[in-house]
C-alpha cells in the first residue's frame, strides 16, 4: 500500500469512527443499521449499547426506524455499537417539558413524572392489565381512592371505619363487639325493650320475660 493509499485508509477510518445510522431490522439482542441512513449501506448484524449487562440487566429493543449513532472501532462499521436513541423528524420527542420525565410505549403505555407538579401518572391502553407480587407486604400512606370493583382474597381488618353509600351484603355471619343499628334504633334499645316490657292481662299486667335477650 502506498504513502497515498495509507493516508487515504487513515482518513477513512477517521471518518468512520463516529457516524449516525438508521436502525434496519433487529433480531433478538442484534442490530443492522443503515449507515447515514442508507438502506444499501447496512452494517453486519452489530450490538446496541443496554443500560446494564451484568448481574443487573435490563432489556429494552430497538425499533426499526430508530435514529443510532455508531461507534466503531478503528474507524471499521463490522465492529460498530450502535449507541440509541436520537430523536428525529420521523422520531420526535414525547415531551419537551424540561420538568417532565416520561416514557412512551409502543402500545400506547406512558409512564411520566413531572417533578414541578410533583404528579406521577402510569397510563396503560385500554384492556392491560398489572400484577404487583410483594409477598413481604405492602404499605401505603395516604388516601386511596379506587373506581372499579374490588376483590380481596384474604381477610380484611381495619383500624378506623368502614361507611358505604350502597347496601352491604354478608354470605356468612356477622360479628360485632358493639351495637348494631338501622335507621329506627339499635339492637340494644331492642333487647331493652324485650327484657322489660309486659302485656295487658286484665286488670294487671303480665311480668316481664323470665328468658332475657
């Protein structure tokens, strides 16, 4: 190779170290990029840079469209890392909010939290669902307020009291260590009254039941 061809390699490379692409196609934890964009210009299959790769892990893919940078070493695209995301024309950002961090998923999932509001909201599409598995507890502070229905496979015990706007209604027994009432007056004021009333019988009136409430 001549003086002339050596420094020409050399300022290719150079150029190749740092360039953008177009995220191709993907397969599993690989990525072929169209270098600068051109899809006749695509990278061998190549690995994107992940947030962690050790003990702790995370996985996210790229999606095809997406704007990468790429890294190569000694200037050579066979040996690239792409390195997401850039935001495009075709990819803008989902906020500018300098108070705002939020994630967007393809479905529709967002995730924000707007730390000037100090307000967190998780929004999924309609028919998700969402599993917590805690089973050393959970605990929240603060009023909770649910709109739906509510199942509770367990045993529920509250320290204050429970009201309801509707009717409440029991498949087995109920248990009260206090009184009980209705809209007229308690079951206490009931067993009074039994304990201690009479009934004409002529002139004198009859005792009060010798069985007791």
């Amino acid at each position: 190779m001549t003086e002339l061809e050596l420094i020409s390699d050399l300022q290719r490379r150079i150029a190749n170290l740092i360039t953008l692409g177009i995220v191709h196609s993907v397969d599993g934890i690989f990525c072929r990029v169209a270098i600068g964009g051109d899809a006749n210009n695509l990278t061998p299959p190549i690995k994107w840079l992940a947030n962690r790769a050790g003990d702790e892990k995370s996985w996210s893919q790229l999606d095809v469209g997406e704007q990468v940078m790429l890294l190569c070493p000694s200037g050579d695209p066979g040996n690239a890392v792409a390195l997401p995301g850039l935001y495009s024309a075709a990819r803008p950002a989902p906020s500018t909010d300098p108070d705002e961090t939020v994630s967007v998923l393809p479905d529709g999932a967002v995730f924000s939290y707007h730390h000037g509001n100090q307000h967190l909201s998780v929004t999924l599409p309609e028919g998700a669902t969402t599993e917590l598995i805690t089973d050393g507890g959970l605990h929240i502070v603060g009023d909770t307020e649910i709109d739906g229905n509510v199942t509770i496979n367990g045993t529920t015990h509250s320290t204050g009291a429970i009201t309801t706007d509707d009717d409440m209604a029991a498949a087995g027994s109920v248990h009260a260590d206090g009184d009980v009432s209705d809209g007229t007056r308690s079951m206490g004021a009931d067993r009074d009254i039994y304990n201690t009333h009479t009934h004409p019988n002529g002139v004198m009136n009859t005792e009060a039941p010798s069985q007791q409430q």
